[in-house]
C-alpha cells in the first residue's frame, strides 16, 4: 500500500471506528440478585454507559447459584448471543471455559498484577483466562454484641461453644417474650449454599475437603460424620426447623429483624444488617467461623467473577465493561457500599474502605478452604449436589451421618469413573 492509500485507509477506519463509537452498541450483563448485587449492577454499569456512550441491559438472574448455572448453561448450549457477559461463581471456570473468550489479550499487565493471583489461577484453564475475579466471598461468623455482652458470653472457638453460647441466649430472650427468638441461622435448604456451610463445619473438624487434591474421595470418615450429626442434632434445639430450607437471604432476614443470636453467612450481609430500618444497625459482630475439636477455623472461599461469552456480537466492548467493573474504582465502591470484599489485595489497607467494613481487616491473612471444583472439573456440579443431598438427609433426620456419608462415597466414586 503506498503512504497516501495507507493514510485515506487509517482515515476511513478511525471514521468508522468513530462512527461506531459514537452510535455505541447495547451489552446485556447477566448479573446475580442477592441483597444489593442488582442495585449495585445497575448504578455501575450505568456509568460506564455514560462514560463510553455505550448502552447496557442488567438482566436479573436467579438466586440460587445452582439455578443461575442451569440457566447460563441453556442459554449457552443453545449458542445464543443474548448475553455478553455473565457473572459467574468460584466454581464454575472449569465447567464453562469453552463457552467465553480469553480474556488476556484484553486486560494490561498492570490489570493483572493486582488482582489476587489464586483467584487469577482459579479462573485460567488451560491458559486461558475465563474470567476477571469481580468479588471474593469467605464464610465468617455474625453475632450480636449486645447479646453477648448482655448474657456475659464470649465469641464462640469451637462449634460446641457456639451451640452453648446460643442456647443460652436463646432460652434467656424467649423468657424475656421473644417467642420466635433462635439460637444459630445459617443456609440449610438443599443447595450450594448447604455445600459451602457444611464443608466449613467438616473441614473446621479434620475431615477433609469432600475430595482431596489428587482427586481421591476422602468424605467418609469419622469426623465428618461426628460434626454432621452434631449439627443436626441442634436443629430445634437452637436453629429453628425450617432452616433446612434457609438461603443466604432467609438466614439474613431472621437475623436482620433481631430474631437470631447468631448467623454463618457471606460479608454482603453486613453493610445491610447496619442500613437504616434494620433492627441490628450497630449491633453487629463479626468473627471467623469456629473450629472442631482439634480443628482450625476456617470460613469456605466464595466469589464471584465476570466472563464475556464467546457468541458475544460485542466482545471487545464487552470486555470493556468487565474491565472497568472489575477495576480497582468499582471494587472500592463495592466494598463500601455492600461490604463486597475486593479481589484486589491492595485494597485491605484503603483507610475508606476500613472504615466502612472494620473486620475486612482481619480477613487479608485468612486462609479460606475451597470447595473441590477444580480436581473434578466440569463434574463439579453433580458432586456437590450428591453432597448437599446427603448432608440435607442427615439434617432433616432421614440418615444418621454415617450411613449417609458411606452412601455418599460410593456416589462419589461412581460419579468419578475412570477419573474426574
Ligand atoms: C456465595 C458465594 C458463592 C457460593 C454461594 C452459595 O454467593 O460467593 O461462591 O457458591 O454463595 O450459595
């Protein structure tokens, strides 16, 4: 091409390109629906639309991680274009990495360098990147201080002390008349959740991590089954009965209206237990999960991430947005407004973000336990569900835990095959 073509060429592009830009296209973000995520969703990418001259669509998706998975997973078995760009959960990189683009090309150096590198090597298969870390998650334990202080009872270490701290506080407020007052919420209906609460309780005791890292299944074993049947055995005692049927959201809702001493969930759940209107505004505490007997606590590692589909129309525009959502602005945002814990490092120490979330502090140095969904790839999902299944069982009382997890064991292998 001589100069002068070259120069009437890179014209015509930078026109079209500018053309383009300016028109702007439309990105439709599939986003989750717990607590505030949607709200917050909407507010951030309705700047960047403002900022790029870009259109965004925020579609709502179903709350229950398990759901929200079946339904990426139609939409992308059907190869539709429809949404641009998913947020996808810890465990799923595995399971969807030949559904969305890689994501290197389009993120600097720099981009990549401070966000946390296990969650960067979660999200890479096959040296691909599938997904840019959005928010991590760690199970921690709520309590209420002016109960504690007001019964004389300390922060719980062990989950015995725990189930004595609640019931004491339990059976104090229902003689004060709190008739509907419990001990302990936390996720027990029949879903991923109930994996994340009872690997906690299970790992927190020495048993192992449902599948090790070679891919071996470890789950039937002694102190498994002991801390399963424990915490069956305080359903009705301390937790009410309908918690085999509690999400995140319901433990929430009984906490958040006084009606619980103390409640296992994720951090989001402690910028709304302090808004307005909330009968725990500034009663709230916040400790890791406990351990069992010669155990170390340990709270489950959550978290969430931004993929852009490979049937996407728009995946350089789309990777666009993911970059500035997860940017070092947004999840300081996010942190502060929703206690979302940032994916990047550096942030732990921003004196704004501290302020707004104390015990963000306390967290940097904690050493999660991650559920086994990179040992066992895209079979992850029918593990967890043989899981949560058998753990449901022992806590609705139709399995004692032993036989439970022997059942559960040989699923396991049989799931397995000749290898994960
Ligand atoms: C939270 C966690 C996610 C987990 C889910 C279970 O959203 O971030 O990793 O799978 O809870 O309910």
């Amino acid at each position: 091409m001589t100069a002068k073509r070259w120069f009437v060429f890179v014209l015509s592009l930078g026109l079209a390109m500018g053309f383009a830009l300016a028109q702007g296209v439309t990105i439709t973000i599939a986003c989750g629906a717990v607590g505030q995520e949607l709200e917050l969703c909407k507010e951030e990418t309705a700047a960047w639309a403002a900022k790029t001259g870009n259109k965004v669509t925020v579609l709502e998706t179903p709350q229950l991680t398990n759901d929200r998975q079946g339904f990426y997973q139609q939409q992308l078995a059907a190869g539709s274009s429809d949404i641009d760009i998913y947020q996808i959960d810890v465990i799923y990189p595995g399971t969807l990495a030949n559904f969305m683009i890689d994501l290197k090309p389009y993120v600097s150096a720099d981009e990549l360098k401070v966000q946390n590198q296990g969650i960067i090597a979660n999200n890479t298969v096959g040296g691909k990147l599938v997904a840019m870390p959005w928010f991590t998650d760690g199970g921690v334990l709520y309590y209420r201080t002016d109960l504690m202080k007001k019964y004389g009872v300390a922060v719980p270490k062990t989950w015995s002390e725990l189930f004595a701290a609640a019931k004491k506080i339990q059976d104090g407020e229902r003689k004060a008349g709190k008739k509907d007052f419990y001990g302990f919420v936390f996720q027990g209906n029949a879903y991923e959740g109930l994996t994340c609460d009872a690997l906690e309780w299970i790992a927190s005791s020495g048993g192992g991590t449902i599948i090790d890292a070679s891919g071996k299944v470890t789950i039937n074993n002694a102190k498994a089954a002991a801390i399963l049947d424990l915490v069956a055995s305080q359903i009705k005692l301390v937790s009410p009965p309908a918690v085999t049927t509690y999400d995140e959201e319901k433990a929430r809702g009984v906490f958040q209206s006084g009606n619980a001493a103390f409640m296992r969930n994720w951090p989001y759940a402690y910028s709304l237990g302090n808004q307005e209107g909330s009968a725990v505004k500034g009663k709230i505490g916040v400790a890791p999960l406990p351990a069992g007997p010669g155990g170390s606590n340990v709270g489950t590692l959550g978290g969430w991430q931004l993929a852009v589909s490979k049937f996407s129309k728009n995946p350089k525009v789309a990777a666009d947005l993911v970059r500035y959502l997860t940017g070092r602005e947004v999840q300081k945002e996010r942190a502060i407004k929703g206690s979302f814990q940032p994916t990047i490092p550096d942030l732990y120490k921003d004196a704004d973000v501290l302020k707004a979330v104390p015990f963000f502090k306390d967290l940097a140095g904690r050493q999660p336990v991650a559920r086994p969904s990179t040992v066992t790839g895209p079979k992850y999902g029918e593990v967890s569900a043989a899981f949560w299944s058998a753990v449901h069982d022992v806590l609705s009382g139709k399995s004692k835990a032993a036989a439970a997890l022997a059942a559960l064991e040989k699923k396991l292998n049989q799931i397995k095959g000749s290898g994960w």
